[in-house]
C-alpha cells in the first residue's frame, strides 16, 4: 500500500509539483477531477487489482516467479485499462504522469517483494515460518521428492520424517530424514509427529479410497497435504488444473521455443546488448589496455556449441598468459572442477588482472556482441565446450533448443561450485520453464552474484 501511494504521489508532484492540477473530460464527461482525487482512486484500484490477480496469495508469495509475473499482469493491465477509458472518455491524462507512475510503480513492487522474500529466506534459516513435513509414499519416490525439498531452503520445508512402504526404521531415507513407520500405521504417526503438512510422493500400495480416507483424517486434524506429481523438472506456470468430476487432472503445458514469445525474448537481447555496449564502452576500453598490459590480446576466442548444435566463436577478456593452452596438460590431474569441467581455483596460468575479472565476472562482458550477433542469449543454458558435448546424454541434447546465456541459472546458484549434476539439472529446468519475467528475475539476481564473486575461479 504504502509503495503504491507513493508511486502515485510522486508522479504527480514530479509531473505538476505542488500546484493545483485538473483532468479534464470532455464529449461523454463534462467534468473535471483534482489530480490529488484522481491518484487516490488510482491507487485504490490498483491495490484492488493486485489482490484480485491473487498476487498476494499466500501459496506463491516468497518463491519462484509466479509472484512477480501476476505482479507484472495486474499493473500492466490496469494501466492498459486506464489508457483505454483515457481514450474513449477522452479524459486529459498528462501522459508525463503514466509515465512516471508505471516505471516507477512497478519498479518499487518488485523490489518490495524481493526485500521481503530475502526477510522470509532469513527468517526460514532460522526455522520461522517453515511447514514441518512428513513425507509420505514409497521409499524410492519419497527420496527423490524430499531430495528436491531439502535442495531448496528457501521453501520454507523442514522434513521431519518419512513414512514408507515397509516402514524399516534402521536406514535413513535421507540424511536426517529417519524413516518414521509404514503405512499399516500411518496416521498415527503423523497425527503423533507433530507435523503440520503431510507430502504424498505417491505409491500403489495405497488405494485411492484409503488416500482419500487419509485426507479427511489429516483434514479433521488441520494438517494440510501435498501431492507431488511424478513429474520433475517443471516450474508451477506449466501446470494447469483440470476440474473433473471425482478425478483432478494436471495439464501440462510444454515448453515454447517459438512465436510471440520467442520474439519477444530476441527483442530483448538486441535491446540489451546495444544499450548495454554503449553505456559500458568506456569499461571496455579500459578493461582492455589492463589486459594488454602483458602483450597479448584483449580478447580471447573460443569455439562454443549453441542452438541447435551450432558452433559459434565466443569472446571473452583474456585472463590468462598468452600460453595458456600449452601449459594446460601438466595440470589436469590437479583439476577442481565436477568431473567433466577443468577448473583450477588457484591456475597458475591466471594473471592477475585476469582473477580480478574473473572474481566479478567482468571478462564476460563481450559476449554481449555474442548476444547481438544471435549466437547467445542475456539469459541460457552456460555455453558448453566440444569436449563437454561428447559426454552429454539424449536428455542433455534439449539444452541446444534455446540460445546459450551470458548467465543463467548456474550463475545464480553456485558458479564454477556447482557439481556436473547440479549444473545439468540447472539448465534443463531453464529450458523446460524460461519465461522474460524469469529471465528479469536471473539478470537482478547476477547483479548481486556478480558483485560478491561467490563461486567464481
């Protein structure tokens, strides 16, 4: 609320200051309203709007990024609105004012609802505001299901148990998941838990009349109760529910690599790349006279695979000595990368203007002529070598349907820290679920990633 009023406010103080303002109608309204009445009613309708998109709901807000995008709909729709009855009422709305209020608005709302997901991440570290789960199904599927909880904190899970289809107590199912009881005695280990959400892996061993019977137990004691899907890999804004009778069905929709919003993701990039190639050329210039300093080049080429398998020259800054290359097979066996990947964390053939770059990733600031060129994309899969391709499985080939990104989710969650595995699941959920609102969502959260250095060697 308070973000809302103040977007408001400072578009009319910043368009009109603090002056007597009127919109005016004519034609259809032969009226005229005070701005400071008009920005009130606004605001009020946008706070409406906002609640209506269910953007404040309870089940979204503080993961993923289905929050910011009914966030994104609800206000861009709103003014959408506004330019229409503006136009067939023909109200005279200082067009100054729109567009200060949008930008402005919208900015705020989302670094609101960043700021207090960072709160809720913290206050979940410390076990606040967190569901204490047990989960439920058979074992094999449980662990991959409550492997996926315990990989993201910020959920808010904490899994107390399990309980499986022979209920052996001797074996964990996870690291601190101990298996609880199995199913001959399953709710009265759950009512006994004290847990408040009870996750269904799922299991034939239970009919769907004693899960049924099971959730109107679990109902009458308050305990809320999860199903997971035996599909992974697949981010909420692909899964629809279909309403049948005694049956709820799960559409899922797949992913687009095409159209509209193809387009629009390309649109971006040029956008971006030029902008960004004409505000940081005085770094680029800078950025390479350091890196010249030892007579090499500035730029460094190396052969990437991207879309559909084609290779591409990508640019990076050079950080290394100009006889990198040869140097390289004395130290492979000194290797700390994920068993695919060379990294070093201390490569002796790195300068040091070179670790600099590397540490905030500046090095990889030409590839924004990548970027214009259609080789790469602001945001994708990393850009992987020949040498990485020859390992890759039928499933990794999906990695080739989108443009390769400058950064992605790997450079969010880990960097040159993350395991081959980690790497692989990080990418194909990109591919699977990309969307211009995640994409947005990457790009803010590599600005912060990029000023720690975290993870980078």
């Amino acid at each position: 609320m308070f973000i809302v009023f103040a977007a408001v406010a400072f578009a009319q103080v910043g368009r009109f200051g603090f002056g007597d303002s009127r919109v005016a109608g004519f034609s259809v309204l032969d009226a005229e309203v005070e701005y400071s009445i008009f920005s009130v009613a606004l605001a009020l309708v946008w706070l409406l709007a906002l609640r209506l998109s269910g953007s404040r709901n309870a089940k979204l807000v503080g993961g993923g990024t289905l929050e910011y995008k009914r966030v994104a709909d609800a206000t861009i729709r709103l003014f959408g609105v506004l330019a229409i009855l503006a136009f067939g009422f023909q109200l005279q709305i200082a067009r100054g004012y729109v567009l200060i209020a949008f930008p402005i608005g919208l900015g705020m709302l989302f670094f609101g609802r960043w700021r207090w997901r960072r709160w809720l991440q913290r206050q979940r570290a410390f076990g606040r505001f967190t569901h204490h789960a047990v989960l439920l199904g058979e074992r094999e599927k449980s662990r991959h299901v409550g492997a996926s909880i315990l990989r993201e904190p910020g959920l808010g899970v904490e899994l107390l148990g399990a309980v499986t289809e022979f209920g052996g107590t001797d074996r964990d199912l996870l690291p601190g998941v101990p298996v609880l009881a199995g199913f001959e005695n399953a709710l009265e280990v759950l009512l006994a838990s004290g847990a408040d959400t009870v996750v269904y892996s799922g299991s034939d061993r239970l009919s769907p009349e004693a899960l049924q019977e099971l959730g109107w137990e679990l109902e009458a004691a308050k305990i809320e109760l999860l199903v997971a899907p035996a599909l992974t890999g697949i981010a909420g804004p692909r899964l629809h529910s279909i309403p049948t009778p005694g049956l709820p069905l799960i559409q899922v929709d797949y992913p687009t690599f095409e159209g509209t919003k193809y387009v629009a993701k390309r649109t971006f990039d040029i956008v971006g790349s030029v902008i960004a190639l004409v505000v940081l050329s005085p770094i680029f210039a800078a950025l390479a006279l350091l890196v010249r300093q030892d007579g090499g080049r500035a730029l460094f080429r190396q052969q990437r695979i991207g879309a559909d398998g084609r290779r591409f020259e990508m640019l990076k800054f050079r950080t290394m000595v100009v006889d990198a290359e040869d140097r390289l097979p004395g130290l492979l066996d000194q290797s700390d990368g994920n068993g695919v990947l060379f990294k070093m964390k201390n490569d002796p053939r790195v300068t040091p203007v070179g670790r600099a770059l590397r540490r905030h990733s500046l090095d990889e600031l030409p590839q924004l002529i990548n970027v214009l060129r259609g080789n790469m994309s602001l945001v994708g899969p990393r850009p992987p070598l020949n040498t990485e391709v020859e390992h890759y499985d039928s499933r990794m080939q999906r990695r080739f349907l989108v443009r390769p990104g400058i950064t992605g989710l790997w450079q969010v969650n880990g960097r040159s820290n993350l395991s081959w595995d980690d790497s692989v699941r990080l990418d194909l959920f990109y591919v699977e679920n990309w969307s211009l609102t995640g994409d947005l969502i990457i790009l803010w959260r590599t600005l912060r990633v990029v000023f720690n250095g975290a993870g980078a060697y």
